[in-house]
C-alpha cells in the first residue's frame, strides 16, 4: 500500500482540463465524442438537429428503432458521414416539459461515464447550451464539470497493485457554447472543476480505511492543505491543548482509543473586494464538521452486520475539508473557519459507561445513556469553541443519526434550524447544486425528551423522534448565533454492492458559500 498523504497529494490535483469552444459549424467539430440531447417527445435539441441535417437524417433513423430518450441513457453515433467527430453520442434528456438543472447535470454525467467506459481522454459536450429553467449558462457549465469530475473519480488507494489501465483515461472536457455565452461559461467550469476536486478530496478521505484515515491523518491533510493554500490558516490541537479548553465532552469519548483526539481549526480568508467589508465585519461562516474516524458505539456497541461502513463516521470532517479545498481553489471573496473534532469511539477500560456524567466546555453537564450518541458529545464542545470567531452562522455537519436515515433515506440530507433566513439559504443551495436537504423539526417541546435526573441533560432522547432530539442536544450550544445543523447519516456514503463515499454536502456548502460571497 502507498503513502496514502502522497496519493491524496496526487488525485485531487488536476483531475481535468476544462475548456470552451465557440464553433458555429457543429458538425465541423473533430473530437473523440461529440454529445447532443435527445428528449422522449421526439424533440432533438438544436445541436442534435445540426448533426442529423449533416448526417442525411441519422439521428432520427435511429429514434424510430432503438433511442427513446429516455433521461440518462446514451446511444453512440460512429464514422456518421458529413460529420467531423468520431463519435456523436445521443443523451436522453426525458420529456421535454420536465427538463430540469438535475436532468442537466445527469446527463452530463452520463456522457462523461459513457467516455471512461470507451477510455477516451478527450470529449466535448453540446448539452450546456440547452435552455433549462431557473438556471444560467453558469449554473449549467458549473454542473458540467461537477458532473464530468465525478464520472472519473476513481479510488484505488489501499490496493496492494493498483491497476493504472483500470484508471480512467478522460482529461480534456470541452464545452460547446456560443461566444456571446463563453465568459459565463468559463467561469461555470472555474467553479465547477474546483467544487469536483473538493469532491473527490471529500469521498477519498471518506474511502480510506480507519486503521490508515485516523484524527491524525486528518490532521495532517488539513495541514497539507494549508501549505497548498496561502490562503487557509491550519491549527491542529493534540490532547493537552484540548484539555486546557475544557473540553470534556469531546475528550470523554476519545479514551476508548489509542489513537489521540484532534481538533482542527482551519481559518480561510479570500482576497475580499471593498464591497464585501461589511459582509465581513458581521463574522465569517464557520462549518463544523464531526470526524469520528471509527465509531464502534462503545460499550452501547453496535451490530457486526455493516459495522465497516462506521469508517464513513468522519464524514462530516471530509465535508469540511473538500469544501475549504474547493474555495481556496477558487479563490472565493469570503472568511469560512472550519472546526473538526476527530476522534475514534472504540472500547477499553477507560471508555465511557452509560450512566457516567461528563462537563462540556461550556460547563454543562450530561448523563451518557448511550455510548453510540458521540457525535453530539464531540459537537457540543466545537459549537461552543465557534462563539470565539463572532460568526454570522455556523452550520455544523455531521453523521449523526440512523432516526434520519429512516425519516428521509438517502436522497435529502437533514436540515434542523430554527433561523428561517439561514435555512433557506441552505435549502436554495442545495436545490441549485443537486444536492438536496428537507427542513426537519426543531419545536422547543422535543427538549422534554432531554431531561436527566442526575445532569443538566441527557444525550439521547430516546427512540421517538431521534434526528431531532439530536439536534435539540446540539442547540443548546448554540444559542450565541445564527446556526443550522446538516445531518447526513443517509447521504453521506452508499452501501451494498456501491459501497462509497458520495462527497455530499460538499455541493451544497460550496453553493452556499458562493452564494453567500
């Protein structure tokens, strides 16, 4: 196995080139593949249309018996004559009426996996310059090269002999535009390839093995990144620092593990234009992320079925960290500070017990029932420590519940808050970037299921309602300021067969940041 820190070094680099072209004459274009839209109605979009009249009629030939248009599958067009690409590849966009930003953004996808499985290194794409509703052609380009990252993301890591043939061969992703849509264009693709590396930094830190992924390691690709980038500021706190903050909550779990807590702060401040200073006098944003890089549930201990996935526990750390990647690769105009604490939840001797009482930093007090609710003991100590950076939100993102993974499954995160503005902030970007979360309940009642006889609360409220008396718990650290809390236990990585890390909500906090900057 190789030196996974030089790996990383190496895949989030320049995974791809994106670039623009202006071509007028579509069927003059040589490339390798050559991707148009086809809708299920029948309709071709205007570039299919310019290849079919070049074409003598090819692509409608082929609608009539084997392409439907169906949203997502492909068809390849080979040596078509009057055609300059090699391969025009038709992309099924669905019914036309129900064209949408995601319809878009998968069948970018789509093209580009169709690319990797044909080992390509080079493809251009037509779809951008399909009008879609309530996006821009920057909303669109950005989306492509999201898209076109993720379809050649690739994890190899922890092979003994990784097989570089079995790697894709995609690096050059062109967009077709007109001039007048080119300046939008390039800067959708800017955003996009940044917001891809952040991505595929998140889902390999997610990936890695606990035994290789520990808080130490995290600690150090966060260091990594701040030599990187002159623009994030790295701190990585070992034990001793931690206990000299209080932090007992946080520290409580960390000592059933060998391996030594971490907290990582990471302070990022762009180059801000004049207007932005009265943005950034209100305080920056500051994403908290859990990085529980193994959570065995303690002596609550968890079932064996599945219990390898609990590497994925650090999810929320891995968020964090490909969200500052995409920024600083962007150089957005903002101040975002990162906190993660990191931790292992295993069993020793000096574990914690079900009924043991910890003191969080903030000096309150809670009764442990359960060992396999310590995410929100490691939370509570970072939103406290947040209060110091005065900031104008904080969005803690986190694992943290299975009661969330059966409320909404996998395709919504979690969103608990109860500042309106703040979280529809989050819920518009997670529609525009594709990645979606769902407004969950935080009414004052749920607090009652807290209630503890012998500490100032309990850490779990019991089986009823669970992903909101989770985040009841966290809010009562986070009276000082704006805060909206992301629970991604269902979207975080996939299972089964598809076994993975998904990068999500990078997506989403980046749009967020952007949108905010």
């Amino acid at each position: 196995m190789r030196d996974n820190q030089e790996y990383l070094s190496t895949h989030i680099g320049s995974l791809m080139e994106f670039s623009t072209h202006t071509s007028v004459s579509i069927h003059q274009v040589k490339t390798a593949a050559l991707s148009v839209g086809i809708f299920t109605d029948g309709v071709l979009s205007p570039a299919a249309d310019v290849i079919d009249r070049a074409s003598n009629g090819a692509i409608r030939a082929v609608m009539k018996s084997e392409f439907t248009g169906k949203a997502n599958s492909t068809l390849v067009l080979r040596a078509l004559a009057g055609v300059a690409a090699t391969r025009v590849v038709l992309v099924g966009l669905g019914k036309q009426a129900e064209y949408s930003a995601r319809v878009h953004a998968k069948a970018e996808q789509a093209f580009a996996t169709s690319c990797v499985q044909m080992r390509l290194t080079e493809a251009t794409s037509t779809l951008v310059s399909i009008a879609c509703p309530d996006t821009t052609v920057t909303d669109r380009a950005r989306a492509a090269a999201s898209s076109a990252s993720d379809a050649v993301y690739f994890y190899d890591a922890s092979f003994g002999k990784p097989d570089a043939d079995a790697r894709p061969k995609l690096k050059k992703f062109t967009l077709l535009v007109g001039r007048a849509d080119q300046p939008a264009a390039e800067l959708g693709l800017k955003q996009g390839a940044a917001l891809g590396q952040g991505m595929s930094l998140a889902r390999t830190l997610g990936n890695l093995p606990g035994n290789i992924c520990t808080p130490t390691y995290l600690g150090e690709t966060a260091k990594k990144l701040g030599r990187q980038f002159k623009s994030i500021k790295v701190s990585v706190l070992d034990r001793k620092q931690i206990e000299a903050l209080g932090m007992g909550s946080f520290l409580s779990v960390s000592k059933g593990s060998d391996q030594p807590p971490r907290f990582i702060v990471m302070h990022y401040k762009g180059k801000a234009p004049a207007k932005a200073a009265a943005k950034a006098a209100a305080g920056p944003i500051v994403l908290v992320g859990k990085g529980i890089t193994f959570d065995s549930g303690g002596v609550s201990i968890k079932p064996a079925a599945t219990m390898d996935e609990m590497k994925f526990d650090m999810c929320g750390a891995a968020s964090v960290l490909g969200t500052f990647h995409a920024i600083a690769q962007l150089e957005l105009s903002a101040e975002v500070v990162g906190l993660i604490p990191t931790c292992e939840n295993l069993i020793n001797g000096s574990a914690n017990k079900p009924g043991d009482v910890v003191t969080s930093m903030s000096g309150q007090t809670i009764e442990i029932l359960n060992t396999d609710a310590e995410g929100r003991l490691i939370l509570c100590d970072a939103l406290t420590y947040a209060e110091r950076f005065k900031p104008s939100a904080v969005v803690d993102i986190a694992t943290l519940t299975g009661a969330c993974v059966v409320a909404l499954g996998a395709v919504n995160s979690g969103l608990f808050s109860k500042d309106d503005a703040l979280a529809e902030s989050l819920l518009k970007a997670g529609k525009q970037s594709g990645d979606p979360a769902w407004r969950m309940p935080l009414d004052d009642a749920y607090q009652e299921q807290l209630k503890s006889n012998f500490a100032d609360m309990a850490n779990i409220g019991g089986q009823p309602a669970g992903a909101v008396t989770a985040a009841c718990f966290l809010s009562r650290y986070a009276k000082a300021y704006r805060w909206a809390h992301l629970d991604i236990a269902g979207t975080a990585w996939k299972g089964g067969a598809n076994k993975g890390s998904t990068g999500r909500p990078v997506p989403l906090l980046f749009q967020f940041l952007l949108n905010q900057a």
